[in-house]
C-alpha cells in the first residue's frame, strides 16, 4: 500500500512540477516515470515474496540473501567442516539463530 501511495504521490508531484514550469516537460515525465517504475518493481518483488510465504511449509525457511565471508583456515583443520553451511537467521532485523 506504502508503495503505491507513493506512485500516486509521484504522479500528483510530476503534474504539478510540469504546470508550475515551462523547461522540459519530457525530461520530468521520464525522471517521475523512472521513480514510478522502481517503486512499481519493489511491488512486484513484495507480491512474489508475499506467494512464496503462501505456499512455504510450517517451519521451513527461505533464503532471501546470502553474504560471502572470510574463513580462518589453520593446518590440520577439516576442509568439510569449514566449509560446511553456516548461516545467520535474521527475523525482523534481529539476529535469532547463528548455525555453525
């Protein structure tokens, strides 16, 4: 709803900025429409996100960014072991899980 609010509001703002000035009506209308057109993107990726939380099983988990990181390598060390998966589970900004 936030999202498309703002469209609104970027297109009340592009009427506006067009009437009140007399340059490059074009140019405003191609910047207002680049906003629109992101703000219209991140909808989309929302409403995707939001039917894949639909369709998610109880207790299941999903990816939603992975991050590379350093790893301390030492002689003798296991190679499976560090390379195992590790993972940091973030729920509302706030770290929750640190598997190892």
């Amino acid at each position: 709803m936030q999202l498309e609010q703002e469209c609104q509001q970027l297109l009340f703002e592009q009427r506006k900025l067009q009437h009140k000035q007399s340059g490059s009506k074009h140019e405003i209308a191609r910047r207002f429409q680049l906003e629109i057109k992101k703000r219209k993107e991140e909808q989309e990726l929302l409403d995707f996100k939001i039917e894949q939380l639909d369709i998610l099983e109880i207790g299941h988990e999903i990816v939603e960014q992975e991050v590379e990181a350093l790893v301390e390598v030492q002689e003798g060390a296991h190679w499976n072991k560090i390379m195992g998966e590790k993972a940091i589970i973030i729920k509302d900004d706030i770290v929750i899980r640190i598997d190892r």
